[in-house]
C-alpha cells in the first residue's frame, strides 16, 4: 500500500484513525482532498456523521481498514491520513511502501512520539525526497523490503 502525495488525483480511498477523524470534525462532511471514500479505524463509530459529499466507513482494526479501502480504491493508491498511532500500527503491520512526515515545529514532550516502539520491527527506509517550507518540512520515505 502506498502513502501517496496528499493530492486528490494520487488517492483513490483513504483511511485514518479516530483522533484524525474527531480533531478535523470529520472534515465536516466534506474532506479536502478530493472525492476518495473515507475509511476511520475506530472501536466505537460515533452516533452522527456529518452529513456532505463524503463516505464515511467505519471499520475495527487497521488490516480491516486497510482491505476495505483496497478493495474500493482498485488499482489505485490508498492513503493514510493520520497521526503518530495510525502509523506505528500501519508500520508495525508493514502496510506501507512509502512514508510522508510533515515536521513542524512542537513543544518537546508534548504529543506522540511516531516511532517510539514499534514491538521489536524493524522499519527500514530511504529518503527520496525533502521540500522545506516556512513552518513545515515535508520528509518522504521508501519503505525498503
């Protein structure tokens, strides 16, 4: 599965995790980044969706998930959207073929660590890209098999 360029053309489903889900509102029913159907990784869905052009599912486990939006993205690329949790689980899972980092600047000890223990798996990557912008720096990865 590849983490692709967050531009709706390169994505045909996406998933995320709730806290993703919970922080944007749910994107307000009407996610950014195209029209890619919208897979949560969730153990309690929530009792409202809002409403608006895009496809919620609401799926338990991030292999569930990711098969999910396999299925609906056919061909094409599936991408995650999310924070620290999400991604250790798809990197301890070795779900990924490339990893994108958006690093802006933070308080030090506040937040999720991304890669604090992934259970023994070795992740191992190479850089193929890096773009510096004010307030953030875009890092883009190849997962290395």
């Amino acid at each position: 599965m590849l983490l692709a360029p967050m531009s709706p053309a390169g994505m045909s489903a996406i998933f995320t995790g709730r806290r993703t889900y919970d922080l944007t509102g749910g994107w307000g029913g009407e996610q950014p980044l195209g029209d890619a159907p919208v897979f949560v990784v969730t153990h309690s869905p929530p009792a409202t969706v809002p409403a608006g052009r895009t496809s919620f599912t609401f799926v338990d486990g991030v292999r569930a998930a990711v098969e999910q939006a396999r299925h609906a993205a056919g061909d094409k690329d599936v991408s995650v959207i999310g924070g620290a949790s999400i991604a250790r689980q798809c990197m301890i899972a070795g779900l990924l073929d490339e990893i994108q980092i958006h690093l802006t600047p933070a308080i030090p000890g506040q937040g999720i660590r991304l890669i604090d223990d992934l259970d023994g798996n070795e992740i191992s990557a190479m850089q193929t890209r890096v773009l510096e912008a004010p307030g953030v720096t875009h890092l883009r990865y190849r997962v290395v098999r």
